[in-house]
C-alpha cells in the first residue's frame, strides 16, 4: 500500500508541473489575444493541446492508481475520490497528499479564471469584429437567425420553412 500511496503522490505531482504549466501557457496566450497576436494565439493553443493530452494521461494513470489502492484496502472503493484517501491516511502522507489536492484545487481554479476571462476577451473581439463589418457591408435585416439554444428566432419566420419537413 505504501508504494502505491507514494505513486499516486508522485502522480498528483507531475499533474501539478501539468497544471501549472497550462496556467503559464493560458496566461501567455491571454497576452497574445490582448496584443492581437495571431501566432502567438495559436502557439499557445497547440501547447495547451500538448499539456491537456498529458493530463489526460495523467489521469488515466490516477484512476488505475485509485483502482489498485481499493484492491488493496478495501476501506477504498474504486471510486473513491483522492479526499477519501487523504482521509484514512495517518501522518506525513496524510498531509502531503492533502496539501498537493489544495495546490491541485488553487490551480484549476486560476486556470478557469483565466479562460473565463480569455473567453470574455475573445467574444469582444468577435463582437467589434461584427460591428466594424456591419459598418463595412451594411448590418443584416436579422444578425440572429437562430438563439443560443438553436431554435429559430421569431423575427425569422423564413427560417422555420427551411426547416421543416416536405
């Protein structure tokens, strides 16, 4: 058991050099959007795929890690969640294993605000965008055809006939 509990930390530690790493990569590709910087933006995308596709890796090993720990204590389920782990254990691995999950925790939830924030930036992009050619080939009668959910609008009732079933 205590070869496969410092396996699984030195997983969660690779994971956090991951996560890091995509924070680094997010926050570099946030430069690049605010910059216009169109090879810097796709620069960044391609490493994030990278660093995603080894997280899932990562994982991949994390689950098969988490199976093997309730094999061999059966205070584990196979679904047991790293907390539940951190919970049975006693002393330093206890404490490492669960300052590594807080660290892991902190990281996703600066990498989400930075997406939510790229994201943001990027729809405003999309909308100047919009509105400069607008400007340049004139505004459409209707820019929404359909709602977000994909459903067509009501002032394009000509939408509907299109969809429908001859």
């Amino acid at each position: 058991m205590e070869k496969l509990i410092q396996a699984m930390d030195e997983n969660i530690e690779r994971t956090i050099g991951v996560y890091e790493a995509i924070l680094a990569v997010e926050r570099a590709k946030q430069r690049a959007i605010v910059a216009s910087d169109i090879e810097g933006i796709t620069t960044a995308v391609a490493r994030e795929e990278e660093l995603v596709a080894a997280a899932g890796r990562l994982e991949a090993e994390r689950l098969e890690l988490r199976c093997r720990l309730a094999q061999a204590d059966r205070r584990l389920g196979p679904n047991s969640r790293l907390l539940h782990l951190i919970e049975i254990l006693d002393g330093p691995p206890r404490d490492l294993l669960a300052s590594r999950r807080e660290r892991l925790l902190g990281l996703s939830a600066q990498i989400n605000e930075v997406n939510r924030l790229n994201f943001q930036l990027l729809r405003s992009s999309l909308d100047l965008l919009r509105e400069i050619l607008d400007d340049v080939f004139g505004a459409p009668a209707d820019p929404r055809v359909y709602d977000p959910s994909g459903r067509p609008t009501a002032a394009s009732p000509g939408a509907t006939r299109v969809n429908q079933v001859l």
